[in-house]
C-alpha cells in the first residue's frame, strides 16, 4: 500500500512516514518545505508543493491508497495575531486538499487534529464525548477539518480517522528524527536551549493554577506512540470504519515535574524565570485514551523519561545542523 505523508518533512509528519516504511509500506512525502526541513525527508520521495497546488496534488495522489495530512500551522499564539495565515492554510489549504483527494479516488485518510479543538474542558482526564469548544483560531481551524470530514464521510464515502493529539514530544530512537521548530515554543527542547545557553531561561508561564505545585499539567506522549497509532488508523480505515480518537497516554505531568525529569536525565540545571499566564491556558488537560486502545488495539508505550532521553539524545546529535536546512 502506497501512503501519501502530506507534512511529513515536519516533526510528527516525519517520524509517521519512518515508522510506515518500517512496517512495510510505500512512502511519498509531499511537502512546501515552509516548516519541515529536507534533512527529515532524506531516504523517501519527496514532492515539493504545497497542499492549496490543485495540479501537484493530483499527480502524485493517483499513484496512493491513502493520505496522512499533518501539513498545518499550530502555533496558538501566532493563531491569535494572525488569524489569516491559519484559515487560509489550514481551512482553505486543507479544504484543497481534501477536495483532490476525493477526485482522485483515494477513500482513505488520516488527519491530524489537536486536543485544542475541546478548547478549556470541564472535567479532566478529557474523552471524545466532551464538547468541541475551541477558544483561539488554531484549535477553531482544526475543528473546522474535523467538520468537513465528517460531512464528507457521509455524503462521499471518504472514511477518515482524526487523532487529536495532547503534546507530542521525545524523538525517534534511532536519531534520526527529533522536534526542530523556528521558533522553538515547546516545554522539552525549550529548556534544552535554555541548558544550553541559547536563551537566558525556561520560561514557566503561571505559579498560581489550582494544581499541586501550581504549575500546568499537559500529557506528553512520545512522538513514535503518535506515529504507530498512524499505522493501526490505516487498518481500522481499511474495514470501512471512521473514528475521531485522542492520543495521549492518560497521565498528565507538571511543568515542574517536566523540568525535574529534564534534569535527572541530563544531569544539568534548567534556569527558569516565572512569568504570568498566558491567556487560555487551561490548568490540566490530559486524554481519555481508552477509545483508541479499544478500537485500534493501541497504547502509548514509552516513559516520560524515555520522551526526554530520546529529545536529549536528538538535541544532542542533530538540532544546530537541521536548524541551517
């Protein structure tokens, strides 16, 4: 089976694509390379086009059987300052790509969506039952994909499974792939930059939340978990079946415990500083995973230690050549 990975010169995108030709599969990476870094795609095909290029689209999508779309902004806070570069990249941009897709054929379809789409939930750890309230333009732009797809998987046959992630981290075990972003936002490689003198400190937004050390609680879930649950969504598609399904392991750790683990694995002091909270910060979100464990027969497996050695190890070997590319 041949799987179109759009996005998959990204960070979750790339390591589905490793894990896919692990097991087996044919593997095209259709990337615009805006975000994702060529470094990430080397050993596959790669298409460079974006996903709103109608005729680059429909070249490559007749030679696939299914399509893996994780090519999206998702950065909250820039969502919220430019609300125009998310809608039209991920609705319009995503819309395309969707509408290509039901032209070519293809009736198999994975989309990357986000816990951001239940915006500030009212009771934790969170199932797919609870409301889909976004509260900024990322997560209303991920749910607004989630719509589509619904509306065409009963019109048009189009079976899809939408993960919605919690906070993907760590990097393949072998080294190969590992988080790069520019600007680096997230907690784990942000306090690697901080360890390594690349910013003055850690920031840690808000000491004040209702939460044992006042600290947020996030889910981390190792981005390999991520990428095989990508694999097994192929199977469930290929019964005929749809599904929107959290991905996270069910436990949820401080931002404190986050850096206190930082530090036992790499032997080194993150500095931090205490800012204020950022706004729509909810103080825990954390997943219901069960749906996804019963359905696709599928667990996060590895450790919060095994997330932070592997990003340490990737950091190590990796970011300061990726972050030229």
């Amino acid at each position: 089976m041949a799987i179109l990975v759009v996005g998959g010169a990204g960070y979750i995108g790339s390591h589905a694509a490793r894990v896919l030709k692990r097991r087996g599969y044919e593997v095209i990476i259709y990337d615009n390379l805006s975000t994702g870094h060529m470094a990430l795609a080397e050993g596959f095909e790669l298409v460079v086009a974006d996903i709103s290029d109608s005729a680059s689209l429909a070249k490559v999508l007749g030679r696939v059987d299914a399509v893996m779309h994780f090519a999206a902004h998702a950065y909250v806070g820039e969502s919220v300052v430019n609300p125009r570069k998310y809608f039209q990249n991920n609705v319009l941009g995503g819309l395309t790509l969707l509408h290509a897709v039901l032209d070519s054929g293809v009736r198999k379809f994975i989309f990357s969506s986000t816990c951001a789409v239940y915006g500030i939930p009212a009771r934790v750890p969170i199932t797919e039952d609870t409301p889909r309230s976004p509260v900024n333009p990322y997560g209303i732009t991920k749910l607004a994909l989630e719509h589509a797809l619904e509306a065409y998987n009963h019109a048009y046959g189009l079976r899809f499974v939408s993960f919605r992630y919690f906070n993907a981290a760590g990097a393949d075990e072998d080294g190969r792939a590992g988080e790069n972003h520019i600007p680096e936002t997230h907690l784990i490689p942000s306090a690697f930059e901080a360890i390594r003198g690349e910013r003055p400190s850690l920031e840690i937004y808000g000491d004040d939340y209702p939460t044992p050390d006042g600290t947020c609680i996030r889910d981390y879930i190792h981005v390999n978990d991520l990428a095989e649950a990508h694999v097994l969504g192929l199977e469930y598609l290929s019964q005929g079946n749809s599904a929107k399904l959290n991905l996270g392991t069910g436990r949820g750790y401080s931002v404190r415990e986050i850096i206190s683990t930082i530090e036992s694995v790499t032997g080194q002091r993150v500095p931090t500083r205490i800012s204020p909270r950022r706004e729509g910060d909810p103080a825990e979100l954390v997943a219901d995973p069960r749906r996804a464990e019963t359905l696709l027969r599928w667990r996060a497996k590895r450790s919060l230690e095994e997330i932070v050695a592997t990003a340490w190890n990737w950091a190590q070997q990796n970011s300061a050549a990726l972050k030229r590319t």
